[in-house]
C-alpha cells in the first residue's frame, strides 16, 4: 500500500513537471529537429544506465547484489521519488523496495546516500574542470567551486564517508548494524558517476549544437555547466527534481555560449527530456524485471 502511494504522488509530480514545460515543447518543435532532440535522449539513457552502475557499485559493500534487471527496479523507480518535495524521497524509496531483494533498510540507506554524495562530488569536479577549461575567464566567477569540491573529495575517503554516513543514518532515524563502504566500491562508483556525467554533458551538448556550432572547448563548458546546474538542483531540495533552481544554474553557466532565451530552451527541453526517460526506466524496468521473474517462476513450476 505504501509502496503505491509513493509511486502514485512521484508520478503526480513527474506529471506537474512534464506540464509545467509544455511551452517550452512548442518552442523546441519549431527549433530543434528530431535528429537533435533523439541525440539528447540517447546520451541522457546512457547516463542513467551508468549512474545506476555507480550505485551498484556501493551496493556490493558489506552484501550480495540483486540482478541487474533487479537492480535498475529498484533504482529507477526510487528516483521518481525525487520529483516529490523534500529530497529525501529517493533515499526512502532505495531502502524500501531493496528489501524485497534482501537488502536491509539500513544498508539500502546507507547506499543511497553514498551514491549521492558520490554524485554530487564528481559533480562537483566535473563542473569546475568544464567551466574552467571551457572558458579561461570563468574562473573569476566560479573559484569558489574549487575549495568545495576539494572538501567534497576529501568526504570520500572511505573513513570520512563512513563516518558521514553513520551521522545521516542517526539523522534519518534508521537503526540497524552499521555498514561500511570501502575504497574500491567507492573508486568504481566514482568512475561510474564519471561517465553519467560525460553522458549528461553530451546530451546538453547535443541541445546546444542544434542552436550554433560547437567547438571541444564548448562541450566541455557545456558539460560543466549541465553539471553544476544538477548539483545545484539537488541542493534545493525544496524543488520537486530541482524545478527551477537547475534551469536558472544552466541559463548563467552557458552564458559564454548562448543568449538568455536560447539557454532557457536547452535548460527547459533538457528538463523535459530528463523527465521523461526517468518515467521511461522505471517502467522499463518494472517491466523486465516481472517478466524475468515470471519466467524464472515458470521454469521452477515446469521442473
């Protein structure tokens, strides 16, 4: 029952945040070819794939993993959970479906909130190197980046991180045995969180490019910005999916590269297509993953 509930008031808010840019699809229909926004879509599947690779790498600390096709169940229908107020949702969505795949609340907190922090660290480095590197003049107005994300690095290192996440679970009143990460889950879900990103900064990129040309050096601002607009997104956690705070980060961050209308439609039509590939894999993937488990029920029933 609690279980319908959550999915039924994070639709209702995919569903708000899907309406709330029907302009912005008028507009993009005039502007962008099906080929550009097809470009976006594609890169932006592939990002979601490898931020669900960085969570399952934190996943087979202290242990064993679900199936892939398990897996990206629970993953991706938790993550509609982030377009209810409050950011947490997500975080309680993983611990509460993993159970029905032997994983505890505890350690599906535990994941949860190390797979973000590892987001928002990486994040956070992907975006100071894009913008720096993308436009020599950025770092008069975004060199207070580099002391957080050096902080952020310094938070994942596996004792501060366990450290850091013991409190969190304090916080959100979890009881349980503690769970401890270690440097080489930490270190694949870094690496995996680093192609989500090179991922999302091609899907922006791919937006930009319909608009004017672009060079490497504008798709490595492009990446950056889309980066820091994401963290500062989920920062806002007021925002159902960092409504509005994402879209107004992207719109000054691309600043070098597009004039305010056009960056406002990238932001709004990345939004959008965000939105709907987060419906798209968790259905998806509640779908495979009940097939899979009839089949598999089937063949024991048969044997």
């Amino acid at each position: 029952m609690l279980d319908a509930a959550f999915l039924v008031v994070a639709l209702a808010g995919l569903g708000w945040a899907l309406a709330s840019q029907a302009g912005a699809l008028r507009s993009a229909w005039h502007r962008l070819d099906a080929g550009d926004v097809l470009a976006a879509a594609g890169w932006a599947a592939l990002g979601l794939v490898a931020q669900l690779v960085s969570w399952r790498a934190l996943l087979a600390s202290a242990g064993p993993v679900p199936s892939f096709a398990d897996s990206a169940d629970v993953y991706f229908r938790a993550q509609l959970g982030k377009y209810v107020p409050g950011g947490v949702w997500t975080v309680v969505g993983q611990a509460r479906f993993g159970g029905a795949h032997g994983v505890s609340r505890t350690r599906g907190t535990v994941v949860a909130l190390g797979a973000l922090a590892v987001l928002l660290v990486v994040g956070g480095a992907v975006a100071v190197v894009g913008l720096l590197a993308g436009s020599p003049g950025a770092v008069t107005r975004w060199w207070w980046l580099l002391p957080l994300v050096a902080l952020g690095a310094t938070a994942l290192a596996p004792p501060v991180l366990d450290r850091l996440l013991a409190l969190g679970l304090r916080v959100l009143r979890r009881p349980g045995d503690a769970v401890e990460v270690h440097g080489g889950q930490v270190a694949r879900s870094a690496g995996a969180a680093l192609a989500m990103w090179v991922a999302f900064g091609l899907h922006a990129t791919a937006l930009v490019a319909a608009l004017r040309p672009v060079t490497a050096a504008d798709a490595l601002l492009t990446t950056g910005a889309f980066a820091l607009a994401w963290v500062v997104g989920l920062l806002v956690v007021v925002a159902p999916a960092g409504a509005g705070a994402r879209e107004a980060a992207l719109v000054v961050a691309l600043g070098p590269l597009l004039d305010r209308p056009d960056a406002l439609l990238v932001a709004l039509v990345s939004r959008v297509l965000m939105a709907v590939l987060d419906a798209a894999a968790a259905g998806v993937a509640a779908g495979t993953a009940g097939a899979l488990r009839r089949r598999a029920g089937r063949r024991t029933a048969g044997a």
